[in-house]
C-alpha cells in the first residue's frame, strides 16, 4: 500500500509535513492512550491485541485494518478520522460534542505538559478559567498601558 502524507496537520508533535498517516496514527493513538492513563497492553487487552502490536502501531511502523481502527477509535471515543490526522478533535461526553481547532488541540497540549496546572484545572475547572481570564485581563492592561507610553 502506497503512503499517504496528511499536509494538514499543525499538532505539535506532528509539525512535519512528511509524516504519513500511520505516523500520525501512531502519535494520536500514544497521545489518547497515555492521556487516558493506559500502557500499551492494557489497550492491547481491551483491544484483544498484543502489546507488540500497540507498540508497532505507535511508532508508525505497522499498517492498520479499517477494523481494527473503528474498533480503537470507538473504544478511545475519538473518531477513526482524528486518529488518522484527517480532522480536528471531536470530544463527545455526555451526549455533548464539542469540537477543538488544531490550533486548540496545540493549546491544550501545550497545557497539559503542566501536570499541577492540569489537575488544579480538573479539580475546579470553572473556578481556575476565572482566574486565568482575570490574570489576562491585567497582562492585557499592562500591555495596553506600555503600549500608550512609547
């Protein structure tokens, strides 16, 4: 099978443009993966795959069957067409959908490198976001009042 590269993609760690979808496959795959706190073989078992498997799939290095990708995406609750770099992040919870840019997903990626800021936010998630838009307010000030006296 020929490889496909996705030009589309703005993700972090998926900057090149030359990476093929399986390597993109393979970076969302570890990226949800470790988000939801699962090795490689406890989604291998959950999956009835090995570890091995896992493993090739994350490093780009192993086709992936339509199967076998509906199956991860249902059980990540993420879409095969995420997974595959083809569109940006859906989250459905609840039986809400919201969806994220890529320009979001960097966002938050680069948030959640901050493992004491992700767990205060996941703690008190409304309380942070008003204190996180109240300490912008007053970069935004300072900002604006440098900016009056050059």
């Amino acid at each position: 099978m020929a490889k496909q590269t996705n030009k589309n993609i703005s993700n972090e760690s998926e900057n090149d443009i030359s990476l093929t979808n399986m390597q993109i496959f393979g970076k969302r795959l570890k990226l949800i993966r470790t988000e939801r706190e699962l090795s490689q073989k406890d989604l291998g078992d959950a999956l009835g795959k090995g570890q091995t498997i896992i493993a090739y799939w994350e490093k780009g290095e192993r086709e992936i069957k339509m199967t076998d990708l509906i199956e991860i995406a249902d059980f990540l609750n993420v879409s095969p067409t995420y997974l595959m770099g083809y569109d940006d992040v859906t989250v459905h919870s609840d039986g809400k959908t919201a969806r994220f840019s890529k320009k979001d997903f960097e966002i938050l990626s680069i948030l959640q490198q901050d493992k004491k800021f992700m767990k205060e936010i996941s703690d008190n998630p409304q309380e942070t976001i008003q204190k996180m838009l109240k300490v912008w307010e007053s970069i935004q000030s300072v900002i604006g009042e440098e900016g009056t006296k050059n």
